[in-house]
C-alpha cells in the first residue's frame, strides 16, 4: 500500500506534523510526504491546456507528484487552518490538480474510485462552529476530482493550548483512521 501525504503546515514539527506522524506510525506500507512549504510548484494559470490535453502545461516539481497520485493507494492532505482554510502553498499545489477537474471538460474522468483519501486539520482557536469548514470543502471537492474515496478527516482545535498528547480522543481518532485507511486497502 502506498500513500502520498500532502503536508502543509509551515512549522516542521508543529500540530499537523504530530498528527502526520502518528497516522504514519500506524499505516501499513509505504508513505511518502510532499511539503507544500518546500516544493518550487508555480501557481495555477488557467491557461486551460489541461482543457484538451490531460496533463498541465506548467513544466516543473508537480509533473512528478502527478506521477505520485496516480501511484497511490491513499492521498492524505495534512494542513493548519488558516484563516479558515487550508495554507496557501498547499492551496497552490492544488489548484494545479485543475488537470483532474477538467476532465469533466476533455470527457475522459474515469468511473468510480481509483484511490483512497482522508484528511488532517489543525486549528489553533478554541473549538467553535464551522472552524474546518473552509479546509473541509477544498478537500472533498479534490477528493472528487481525484476520484478518492474519502475515509474521514480528523480535526485537532485548540492547538494554541492542546495538543494531540492533551487530547487522547484525537489520538485516537487517528489510530482509527490508519486502520481503516489499511483495511480499505486489503
Ligand atoms: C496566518 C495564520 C492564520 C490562522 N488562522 C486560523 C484560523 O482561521 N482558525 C484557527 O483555528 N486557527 C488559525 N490559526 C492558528 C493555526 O491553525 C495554529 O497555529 C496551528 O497549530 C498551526 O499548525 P502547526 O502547529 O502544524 O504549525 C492561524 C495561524 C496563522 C499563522
């Protein structure tokens, strides 16, 4: 099993980084994370060549993670919310999965599932309505586009005082998560 984590958190060890590691811990396989902050991807243009053509006209790092997607079991997106929504250099990389999108357009979208999804969230706010909303649509709107099915998203708020370790439920929703990414798999 293989599964491509798309981590967009700025701080290499913060909240979302915690999260990552423990769902790691428990997947069976191979995993392979992709750092937003890190990775030289240029923004989307809307040139609308992956209109007639599936692929993106942009020559950079994304052609390679297309690759990646197309390998993988699971995709996870890992991100803080900020301003009610996920990071910015994670927001560009998938506005370049525009190629999957538009193949509503060419006509060539693929039936049914083709991989597996799930998402991390971290909020720094107390907990309060709506607060992963923003990040929650994104992402099940990519999930569609991608053809994942999506397994469940695990939220962390208060992460300004708590943490996983101050939290034991989340700890336990992301065990959860694993295991249900793994069985999903079998
Ligand atoms: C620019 C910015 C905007 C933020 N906006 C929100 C927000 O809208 N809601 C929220 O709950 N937390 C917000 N936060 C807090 C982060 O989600 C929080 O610090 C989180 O722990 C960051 O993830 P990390 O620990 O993995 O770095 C914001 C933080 C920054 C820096």
């Amino acid at each position: 099993m293989k599964t491509l984590v798309f981590f967009g958190a700025a701080r290499r060890k913060g909240h979302t980084k915690a999260m990552v590691d423990l769902l790691i811990e428990h997947l069976d396989g191979e995993v392979e994370i992709i750092d937003a902050y890190r990775e030289p991807v240029k923004p989307c243009i809307d040139c609308r060549y992956c209109w007639r053509v599936n692929g993106c006209s942009i020559k950079d790092d994304m052609q390679d993670i297309y690759k990646k997607i197309e390998e993988a079991d699971n995709v996870v997106f890992a991100s803080p919310i900020y301003f009610h929504s996920i990071t910015g250099p994670l927001k560009t990389m998938i506005d370049r999965l525009q190629v999957y999108w538009a193949a509503h357009v060419r006509k060539d979208k693929p039936e049914g599932f083709q991989r597996k999804g799930a998402m991390l969230l971290v909020g720094g706010a107390p907990d309060f309505e709506d607060q992963f909303l923003g990040g929650d649509i994104v992402l099940r709107n990519v999930f569609n586009d991608i053809n994942a099915e999506n397994l469940g998203m695990v939220t962390l708020a208060n992460s300004d005082v708590d943490s996983i370790d101050s939290r034991p439920e989340v700890k336990e929703e992301i065990i959860a998560l694993a295991k249900k990414m793994n069985e999903a798999n079998k």
